[in-house]
C-alpha cells in the first residue's frame, strides 16, 4: 500500500526567506506526486503535481517541488515566502485501492510566514 | 478548471438527525467521486469511493449504513449522515474524478468542504 510522510507539523519562517516543506512517499510502481493547500476552513487547492519528466516541477503561486526518486521525496519550495501563504500543505501519492485509483495523503505541514 | 461544489458549507443539527451532503462537478463528468472527513488538524481520512450508479466502496472502520453514499449521475454525488451525533462533528470533502477525455480526465478535483456541526 501507498503512504506519504510528512514529518514536519509545523514550519516556522520569516516573509523574504526560502521554505522548504518536507515531504518523502512509499508507493509501488511509478510515483504520482501531488502537493496541496488548504486555507482555513476551505477545501483543497491544487498546486502541483509530478508525473514524468523533470525533476523540478514548478506550480502555482510561485510555489515549486523537486521530485527525488532516489531518496523518495518530493519536497515543497518557494524562494520567497509571503506572509499569505501560511496555510496547512497537504502532500498526496496517487495508489490504488479496490474502487480504481486514489489519492493517499500525508498528515499535513502547516506553515507559518510571520511578517 | 474544473471545479467542485459542494452544499451546505456548513450545517449545525440536533444529534439524532440526518444531514445530507451534496457534491456536484460543475463543468465536467465525473465518474469516481471520493468522500473525505477531516478532523482539526487533521489529514484527510478517505471514507469511500463512489462511482456512478453503483454501490460505494467504503474503507475499513467506516459504518455504510451511518454513512449513505449516492452517487446517482455523472455530475451528483450525495453523503448522508444518518442519525448524527456529537462524534460526527467534522470537515467533510468531497472530490471529483474526471471519466471522459479532457484537461479534467483522470484528476481528482476537489470541492470547498462541509463543516458539520452535531449538538
């Protein structure tokens, strides 16, 4: 069976600085990678998402994930964080379950960008 | 893009009654739709899978018959809460898998979330 870990709860940073949130995936197969942002009380928004090709993926909101199959990660990054971007960032896995194809997420990161 | 509603937003009820949950794909057909509960601070927990006019799928630990799954037309899917309760207080999220051709084939799209709250 598919899982996604996400060993941060919580990152800290300040506006202006890189983020980085963490994100590491055991799956069968070839990997669907997939972050999302959940604002507070809101659904899920897409960011990004891995499939094939490069490594780097670039997404929304200047948001970008550098997939590393060798260390089975798949980690969030954004040069410059604002302060709106705090919000809790959900990585996903694409596996299988009885029902077709399904998304396993990771138990969330929330991130904190103080001005 | 495509998108997902979802209605109510939120619902607050007496505990002992039945709350349905309606999630539609606007702009595309879906064929899997995907129900989700979230507790605070919590991750998404899958309770089950739906496809279009069959019987849902439900996950280990989820009571099917607390927990009424529809999923009558490519565009509606519906999760009643029967005979709620305090526990059942939750976020619950539905998402949306494309079935035909398309930008939107094969993607789970996901919609804004019920908030359920049982007095």
């Amino acid at each position: 069976a598919q899982s996604v870990a996400q060993p941060e709860d919580q990152v800290n940073v300040a506006e202006g600085n890189p983020l980085t949130v963490k994100c590491t995936y055991s799956v069968s197969g070839n990997p669907y990678l997939f972050w999302y942002v959940q604002y507070p009380n809101r659904g899920l928004q897409f960011l990004l998402k891995y499939i094939t090709g490069d490594n780097l993926v670039k997404g929304s909101y200047g948001f970008e994930a550098e997939f590393n199959k060798s260390q089975t990660s798949f980690h969030l990054k954004k040069p410059s964080a604002l302060v709106s971007d705090s919000a809790l960032y959900f990585c996903a896995v694409r596996g299988y379950n009885n029902a077709g194809n399904m998304l396993t997420f990771g138990g969330g990161t929330r991130l904190m960008v103080k001005p | 893009g495509a998108v997902v509603s979802q209605h109510p937003s939120w619902v607050i009820c007496k505990s002992g009654t039945s709350v349905k949950i309606e999630c539609r794909s606007l702009d595309f057909q879906a064929t899997t739709m995907f129900w989700y509960r979230q507790f605070p601070k919590q991750s998404l927990m899958l309770m089950a899978t739906s496809n279009e006019g069959s019987k849902a799928t439900y996950e280990q630990g989820v009571e099917k018959d607390k927990f009424l799954i529809n999923h009558a037309s490519l565009t509606l899917s519906t999760l009643t809460v029967t005979s709620a309760h305090p526990e059942d207080s939750s976020f619950y999220i539905c998402s949306a898998r494309g079935g035909s051709s398309g930008s939107s084939y094969n993607e789970q799209f996901f919609g804004p979330g019920t908030r359920l709250t049982v007095l």
